[in-house]
C-alpha cells in the first residue's frame, strides 16, 4: 500500500506534504507546533487538517500492520497464493482484508466443519461443479458411513459445507454489502405497549443510506434500553438470485441442492452477519458525525470571549443551604465569599440580609458583573439579583451554564486549589471564572461533562476522549499561556507539557520565579524537545526580552530582531504595545524580499510581523462579548412572534439551543434557521453565537420553546 499516494489523493495534497507532515509526526513533534512553527515545511497546513491526516495515517499503518499478520498467518497455512497476495495488497479497507482472510481464518466447530469431518466435502465439491444430469441420490449413497445413516444426512451435511462456502466468498460479500447500504431500509417499532421518549419511532422506517446520525443513535439507545424493536429491510428478491446465479448451474441436477444451500446461506450466515455489519458501519458514522459536532460546539465554547478585566461575583444558586457567593478579581483570585438566604418567599429578613451582603461586597471590590450558576433555584437567584441593580449601577449580571461544574467542585483537582472551602463555595468561584475566562476554568473539566454534545454517553468513549482532548489542546495552544500565572491543568494541555511537567513547572516558579522563556529550560525534567514544543505557546508577560510576551517561537528571535533592524524598529517599542505600523512598511519593502534576505519563509515572516503588530494577541478578543442582562424574562412571559436576542448554548443534527434568559433554552429546529435548505446546523450557527430569534410556539408545562431565526416562520 502507498500510504503516502493515499493520503495525498484524499486530501488533496502534494505527496512532499504527507511526507513532510509523517515524518515531523514521527520524529515526536506535537500537531500545535506543527501546525504553527513548521508552516514551511509541510505548505501551511492548518491543525485542523494535521489532525485529520494524522488519524488516517494511523488507521493506514493499521491497516497495513494487519495486511502483514493475514500474510503471515495465510503462508504459514500454507494458503498464500499469488492471486490471494495480490488481493490482499488491493485491499483498501479492514473489512476488504477479513472478507478475504474469512475462508482461512481458524473457526470455532461450525455445522461445515463437521461435515468435513465426515468426509462430505468431495460431495460438496460435486454438487457445486455438475454441469449436466446426473443422480444425485445415488451419488449421496457412496457418503453414506457410521457417521452419515443415509444420502439425505449425506446432503444436508454437503449443502452445510456450500452454505459456510457461499458465506465466506469475499467478493459476494462486498457487493452484497454495497447493495443492502445502497438500498435497505432500517425500521423500528415499539416493544412494549407505552408512551416513552422514544415514541416518534414507533412504526419508524428509513433508508440506511439517509439515516442522520442522532436518528441512529436514538434508535439504538431505545433498543438497548427495550422500548424499540429494530429490523432490516432488504431486497431479498434481488438478493438471492445473484447469489444462486454465482453457485447453481441452470438445467443441472444438483441446482436444486446448490440453491437450498444458497438460501441456508443467505438466512443462517450472510444476512445475519452483514446486518450486524450495517449497523456497526452505521453507528461508526454516527459515532464519527457526533464527535465532529461535539468537537465544535467545545471549541466554540472554549473560545469565548474573556471578560477581561472585570471584577466579577459569582453566584451558585441553592434552596435550603442558601446561595454561595464569590468575589474574584481580574486575574481569578478569591477575594472573598460568603453566603446569602434570598430564593426562598417568606423569608424577609434574610432576604434583606442578602442584600446588604451582596451589595457590600459589590461596592468594597468594584464587581461590575455577576455570574449567576443556571441550576436550581437559578430563576429565583436572577430575580433577586435584577432587583439589587437599580442601587448598583454599572453592574450587570449573565446566567452561565453550570454544566461540569458540580464535577469540579467535588474532584480532587479542586480540593487542592481550596482546600479551605466547601463544594458549594468552590462551585461558586468556578461560576465567576467561567464568566471571567471560559477556557482557563473549563479545562478543569472532562471535556465530556461540559454539556455540549449529544448522545455522548453512547459514543465511543476512547475516540470522544481523543477527539475532546484535541480540540482543548488545540484552543489552549491557539490562545497561549501566560507561565506565570496559569493553573497546572492549564498547563498541562501546552503542546509538550503533560500533567507532570505542569506540576514541576508550577513548583518551580513558586520556588523561584520564572523571569524568561529562558528560565524554564531549568525547569527538572523540561528537556530541549519538551522546551522546543512548549516555548513558543508559554508567555512570560514581565520579561525583560519583550518578545517573551509573544507568540513568536525563541527559535526565530534572531529573525524577528533583525526584521524590526531593517524596517528601521527598535525592540523596545513592543513593550508600548506594539508597532501598528510594522504590517505596512514590511509591505511597502516587499515581503518576499524580506522573507529571502532573513532566510525565513514567507508564512513565518506574517506570523511574526502579525505578533510585533500586537504582541500576544488573544484571538478571542475579536469575538461578540457575552450577553450581560439588566432585566428578567419568564417564560410565561413570552408570547409567539416576540423578538429576542439569545446566545447559541448547543448545536446538535437537528437545530439549536438559545439561552433567550428564561432559564430554559430554546430550540431552533434545522428548519426554521434560514428561508433555504441548511445541510446542517452548524453551517449557520456555533455555539456563543449571539442571534436574533423569534418566538414560534410556548408550552410552559413541558419547559418547551419553539423558536425561529427567520421572522413569521412557523
């Protein structure tokens, strides 16, 4: 197999590109540098491709790895044919390479196998190659023996044999396969006699080839869970006569033997197989198709705007035990916490209590926004909090998904960084960071129970797992880190940096400081490959080499030193924020010039004069800012056609949910996104989005919200 041919073709890419990218991979280097500091060496590849090609290389050289094993196992039978080594190196798929390998493969006591046994095989072999007339009892009768009481025993045991050798034909496999994918229909019903979630599929039948994703992981759920039967519909009437034409002889006296094991076949072994075949491909693809949405809607989660700067309360809503409140400063430093009684009626004083609380705490540390958890008694919190603004102005409060949070506050990960506090106060300080910045708090989480997928407990959890820790790697990277005052699970998602190197970093500094990227090549166990993977993501913001505070790798000081030089630049105008003016006169002088005299490439030299424009810029920066609220909406307040404005919380096949601040999200149907056909949500919309929507229909006893992001829309 040429892997290296593969991949271009399928990427539509040059083969020095794949070769370039294999062997950066092989040689240890992490996607982030890569993707970022080796963009001449592959042609600018984004991460999002290096990804991808990386995952299919990996399934290439298993792929491979498994070729050779059949190899081996085939010649050491001593079954490897010429022909069957030629189709062996054809193959291009797993399931190609184990039809092929099906014939030869070491089988447990089948009805075949046993026929065999009794010396039936030649009579097999017989009924399979008779062209013409002939007796066919009589032929049975010469098998007949201690073992086989008669000819009839003696056929069964050869139409067995015929069954298991139809069964394991690798090309009737393959094109049966094709045509059931081309053309079968799943179809469901309800196993038992009730109303459940799962009643749209009551009497439910689709093509397998139409099938999205979230239908097919539902259906399975509602097998598994016993409320659904689910059955394939396939052509048959198509089905067993090709199979019959590739086996029985027309006009032949043992066609009628050959067509019975033909439809034994078809019944007892290929239909089985290939269904549960179907179905795994099936829920492959929608197991790949949830992960690709799960993957985005996290990314776009990660990547919302910081509130920078902005002293902030959060507040984790409760009944009995009261809420938990906690101030944080701009950089997430607790400044203090407490606790307020104001969501249960009745209670006037302490409600009054609470609001001198909260109102103290809001006037001693300048807080201007409040983050309020969206868990219990979350309406009743927004309420009161609504009413304490009009004595406190300039604050503003925003509702923040608390999903994952209840996990933080109770691991040991949060134990250590507050040891001093209960889960409900920790709760409260990971509410005001997630407001404060999102990714910094979120990457304390498993990625899983953010809440921001579907059906992920039914995915597979090792490629999810994958897939989730690559997009946090990848948004950690893309945003950078401050080394001085990031949290080791921060840290610890730095291209090169793993859990242990963030620890030995974090003990490092609060044993000594780390003045310069420079310093942490003192870090223990922070070697020259870790320091060439991580340097360039780590920012040390008070260095006396400006350029530390940048994303421009160590690598390339040299470079970048001697650009700013020769556009007539001195170094000491990064400190004062930047040189705006750099892009222009590097263009005025000729990039590709300048590229040629700093022996650089070209995609290099725009990223570094991108970083001494604005150095560490935060790419979130230019993204639409929260949705800070000064009122209360209920949702028996709303009505259909009202206009509101909402944030995009989730992205699933079928829609999207939108926080209209209600305390519960509204739905979007894939619908009533656009005034033309959308292939998928995500085209539109991703998660944070902030967006005009229209109120379609309210049933405020389910919790139901039926929205549209075109007006009049029903």
């Amino acid at each position: 197999m040429d892997i290296e041919q593969i991949l271009s073709s399928e990427f539509s890419i040059k083969p020095w590109q794949v070769r370039a990218v294999t062997e950066l991979l092989d040689a240890g280097n992490t996607i982030p540098f890569i993707a970022r500091y080796r963009k001449e060496t592959h042609g600018n590849l984004d991460d999002q491709t290096l990804r991808e090609l990386a995952q299919r290389l990996e399934y290439l050289r298993g792929l491979d790895k498994r070729r050779g094993e059949i190899e081996k196992a085939l010649s050491d039978q001593g079954n490897l044919t010429e022909e069957l080594s030629e189709r062996l190196r054809a193959a291009v798929t797993l399931a190609e390479l184990e039809d092929l390998y099906r014939p030869y493969r070491p089988k447990r006591r089948t009805r075949a196998s046993v026929a065999k046994e009794r010396g039936l095989e030649p009579l097999a072999q017989w009924l399979l190659l008779c062209r013409g007339r002939a007796d066919v009892c009589a032929q049975a009768e010469k098998f007949v023996s201690d073992q086989v009481p008669d000819a009839d025993a003696a056929l069964a045991g050869a139409r067995d044999i015929i069954a298991e050798t139809v069964s394991d034909d690798a090309a009737l496999r393959r094109d049966l396969r094709e045509l059931i994918a081309r053309e079968g229909v799943l179809e469901t019903e309800a196993a038992r006699e009730k109303d459940s979630v799962y009643r749209m599929y009551y009497g439910f039948q689709e093509s397998v080839s139409a099938m999205a994703a979230h239908r097919v992981l539902a259906i399975n759920r509602g097998e598994r869970e016993g409320f659904l039967k689910v059955a394939l519909r396939v052509p048959e009437d198509r089905i067993l006569p090709k199979i019959k034409r590739a086996y029985a002889t027309p006009n032949s006296s043992t066609a009628p033997e050959v067509c019975a094991a033909c439809e034994d076949a078809w019944e007892r072994l290929l239909f089985p197989s290939l269904e549960r075949e179907l179905r795994g491909a099936l829920t492959d693809r929608a197991n790949e198709g949830a992960i690709r949405v799960f993957s985005q809607n996290l990314r776009e989660l990660l990547m919302q705007p910081p509130v920078k700067g902005r002293v902030i309360l959060g507040v984790d809503p409760g009944f009995r035990t009261g809420c938990k409140l906690a101030v944080v400063d701009g950089t997430g430093r607790v400044l203090e916490t407490g606790v307020g009684y104001f969501t249960v009626p009745g209670m006037t004083a302490r409600r009054e209590e609470a609001a001198r609380l909260i109102k103290s705490m809001v006037r001693r540390h300048n807080v201007t926004a409040i983050a309020i958890g969206n868990g219990t008694a979350s309406r009743e919190s927004e309420r009161f909090i609504a009413s304490l603004l009009p004595d406190l102005p300039g604050v503003a409060y925003a509702i923040v998904s608390e999903a994952g949070a209840s996990v933080y506050s109770a691991s040991p990960l949060a134990a250590r960084e507050f040891p001093d506090f209960d889960v409900s106060l920790r709760s409260a300080v990971s509410i005001a960071r997630r407001l404060q910045d999102p990714l910094a708090e979120l990457v304390k989480i498993e990625p899983r129970a953010i809440g921001v997928g579907q059906y992920q407990h039914d995915l597979k959890q090792n490629e999810l797992s994958d897939a989730l820790d690559g997009v946090v790697e990848q948004c950690v990277n893309d945003v950078g880190v401050e080394v001085n005052t990031a949290s080791p699970e921060l840290l610890s998602h730095v291209a090169g940096i793993g859990p242990a190197l963030a620890r030995n970093i974090v003990a490092y500094r609060e044993a000594s400081g780390i003045p310069s990227r420079a310093a942490l090549k003192k870090v223990p166990k922070l070697g020259p490959r870790a320091f060439q993977q991580c340097a360039g993501f780590l920012r040390v913001a008070d260095s006396k080499n400006p350029l530390d505070a940048t994303a421009v790798h160590p690598e390339s000081y040299g470079s970048a030193r001697a650009l700013m030089e020769k556009l007539g630049f001195d170094e000491s105008e990064l400190r004062r924020g930047g040189i705006p003016e750099i892009v222009d006169r590097a263009k005025t002088y000729g990039p590709e010039k300048l590229a040629e005299e700093l022996d650089i490439g070209l995609p290099t030299l725009t990223d570094i004069l991108s970083e001494l424009k604005k150095p560490g810029r935060d790419p979130r920066d230019g993204l639409p800012a929260p949705v800070l609220r000064t009122d209360v909406l209920d949702i028996k307040d709303l009505t259909p056609g009202m206009e509101l404005t909402g944030t995009v919380r989730n992205v699933i096949d079928f829609g999207a949910f939108v926080d209209i601040g209600v305390h519960q999200d509204g739905l979007v149907h894939i619908s009533r996104m656009a005034d033309r056909y959308v292939k998928h949500p995500s085209d539109l919309v991703k998660v944070g989005d902030v967006v005009k929507v229209w109120v379609v229909d309210v049933d405020p006893a389910k919790k139901r919200i039926a929205l549209s992001m075109v007006k009049g829309k029903k």
